[in-house]
C-alpha cells in the first residue's frame, strides 16, 4: 500500500500537546482523516482518528459515556461493568476512545508516522519562514 498524498492541518494553540491534524491518501482510492500530531514525553507521535466508547442503557437502549453511573435520558441506575479488568482499563483515558481505522503491522505504522511527521516539519517550516516578498 503507497501513501500518494499528505495533508497536515497546524493548530494554532502553541502551549497544547494536539499539534496538527493530518489527512492521509492511499493508493489515491482511499482516506483517512483526523490523524493527530501529538506532542509527548519522548517528541511527536501520531494518533488515529477515534470515538469515544458508549454502552447502552438496559431500560431504555440509550448510549452513555462508558464511567457514567445514571443513564443521561431515562436516570435509570446503570449496572456495574460486568469484567473487572475492563473496569478498571475504563479509569484510564485512552480506554475511552477506541480507533476507527488503524495500521495492522507495527512496520507499516512506523512508515505511516514518518510520512506524517514529514510533511508536518515541511508546514512548521514554512508557517515560520512566513510569506516570501517577491
């Protein structure tokens, strides 16, 4: 599979870890949008894109944030989660939010990262360059 094309989006907010969102081309037949550029502990890394975690009342079917204790449209008491280990992976952020599209291979992550993390250093570059008198 070929990435044919890149397009980062910079974030203005300077003091923020969300840097860009990018849109990424494969094969010049398929997209992917809202790829994160994130600013970590150990330099800039990619996100993709995902959604948050729902699960449905029992009394009315209603989708609710996965920690909510009460339903949001009926108040119905929501029962326990049922697996501990999920429980306690729901404490953490990053359980809340499940891909929607992601690289299967560790190889082809690093190569999509290193595209995307490219083309980001490329739009950095030329937003601080600024416009060139001609």
């Amino acid at each position: 599979m070929e990435i044919t094309e890149v397009r980062v989006i910079l974030k203005d907010s300077q003091d923020k870890k969300l840097k860009a969102y990018a849109t990424v081309t494969f094969d010049n037949v398929f997209v992917v949008r809202d790829i994160k550029v994130i600013e970590g502990g150990a330099g800039l890394f990619i996100a993709m894109p995902s959604r948050k975690v729902r699960r449905a009342c029992p009394k009315c079917a209603y989708k609710n944030e996965l920690r909510s204790k009460f339903c949001s449209q009926c108040a119905a008491l929501l029962p326990a989660e049922v697996n501990p280990q999920r429980a306690e992976e729901a404490t953490g952020s990053q359980s809340e939010h499940r891909d929607i599209a992601h690289p299967i291979t560790q190889s082809f992550r690093e190569q999509l990262q290193t595209k995307v993390l490219e083309v980001y250093a490329l739009e950095k570059a030329k937003e601080h360059s600024g416009p060139v008198a001609g």
